[in-house]
C-alpha cells in the first residue's frame, strides 16, 4: 500500500505525502483511518525516521491527518472542509505544461489526456 521509490527524482518525504494523497484519492485511505506510526512507516518503507516525520509535517500542516499524542496518527475527518492549496494547483499545472511542450504536446492533447483521467 505504502511504497516510495528511490531512483526517483522527488524526494522520498514527497512521496510518502503523495502518497497518502493518492490513497485518499482512490477511497483506499478514508476519513479516522489510523496511519502507521513514524517509525512503523520508517520501518515498512525502509527510510530514515525523520523522512517520515517530515512527510507527516506536511500532512498536518495540511490538516490531511492529525496526530493525537498517546494515540496515533489518524487521516481528518473534516477532508470536505479543507481548502484547495492553489499556490500548488498552480505550480504543478505550470510543470505540466512545460512538460507537455517539451514533448511537443499541444494544449488540445493535454486537455483531452486530463479529460480521461478526470
């Protein structure tokens, strides 16, 4: 369920984010799941603890989990209340395209790919 790859070129703490959000996408991950615990994640992942820890950072600081000390780590249950990063809808659209232009896809072709996946 969980995995990272480390020939990529994102960093291992921004696939664990996309990860978890890839998962939630998919309605694999729900509202109150339990996450693995840092060291858990570490452990199944095989990375350095601190990995894991900023990867949850960014999780919380976008309120997708919280972290009830004594507990664990736990996906909202507020996910329809959290509002859309644009700065990072923005950014990852102009990689897109840049992207697609440095295949030579042209915008009728990219949009019609995103139509598919929408």
């Amino acid at each position: 369920m969980f995995e990272v790859d480390i020939r990529s070129k994102k960093s291992l703490y921004q696939q664990i984010v996309d990860n978890v959000k890839d998962l939630l996408v998919r309605n694999i991950l729900r509202e109150n799941d339990k996450l693995p615990s840092v060291r858990e994640m570490a452990s199944i992942l095989q990375v350095n603890i601190s990995t894991v820890q900023k990867a949850y950072q960014i999780l919380e600081s976008e309120k997708i989990i919280n972290t009830v000390v004594g507990k664990g780590t736990f996906i909202t249950n507020n996910l329809d209340e959290i509002k859309p990063n644009y700065d990072l809808i923005d950014r990852l659209i102009n990689d897109l395209i840049r992207e697609a232009r440095m295949l030579g896809i042209n915008k009728k072709e990219l949009l019609s790919k995103i139509d598919s996946l929408f």
